[in-house]
C-alpha cells in the first residue's frame, strides 16, 4: 500500500510536509493529491518542507513545482539539508522554478511577497477566471 503525504490547508497556501522517504509510487500520489488539493481550494501557493528527508528526488519537486504553475500557485520547498544541497549541485540537478527557503517562516514570508508583486490579484485555477486573493 502506498504511504500518503498529508497536505494541510493555511489560508490560501498549502502545507506539504514529507516525513517519509519517498519511493516513486508514493511520489506520484503526492503529485496527484495535491494537483487535486490546489484545483479543489484555489491555493494560491504551495509549501514542500523536506527538512525530514534523508534523500532527494529532484525531478518530483520539478515536477510538483509544473503541476502547481498549472493551477497558478507558486512553489516554495523548505528545509533543505546541506547534505540534500550538497548531492543536488554534485549531480547537477535543477529545481526549475521552485525556489528554496531555509524554514517554513521565510517560505511563507518568499509566498507572501510573490502574492503582492502580482497586485493580491491571480487567476483562478485552469479556468483563467481572475479572483481576488481570500
């Protein structure tokens, strides 16, 4: 049975915090259950806090930072170990557009000040529709 990451709601941010070594069934249910959580709630940003984890796949968060564009919420993975830092720059790995954040408190802070260049405005979701930050 695959282990599922919870996703937990704060405000229009959602909270994703990985306290499992992620095998790639469970990578894809992660991708999948928050693909749903943002289209179900309008998020208008998501936080991966990976300061549990011992190993790093890069190509998820890639990924889950792609899925998370597509419904227009920004990406923001925080905790980051040195030794996680240090294999992604010896492998040369990219994160894409995820930005990094040192704790969940400057990841949050980095969501906030994305939130007031666009205005407080974004679209809604795939639909294009635009609505006002909640």
């Amino acid at each position: 049975m695959t282990e599922r990451v919870p996703i937990l709601s704060i405000g229009d941010v959602l909270l994703v915090s990985i306290q499992i070594d992620l095998q790639d069934q469970s990578a894809i249910a992660l991708q999948e259950d928050l693909a749903e959580k943002i289209s179900a709630t309008g998020a208008s940003g998501v936080v991966i806090d990976i300061s549990a984890v011992d190993s790093f796949i890069g190509r998820m968060f890639a990924t889950i930072a792609s899925i998370s564009r597509l419904f227009d919420a920004d990406t923001v993975v925080v905790g980051m170990r040195p030794a996680v830092a240090i294999t992604l720059v010896e492998l040369g790995l990219s994160l894409g557009e995820v930005r990094t954040a040192l704790d969940l408190e400057r990841g949050m802070s980095i969501l906030r000040s994305a939130r007031e260049r666009r205005g407080g405005l974004r679209h809604d979701g795939p639909s294009g529709s635009v609505a006002a930050f909640r």
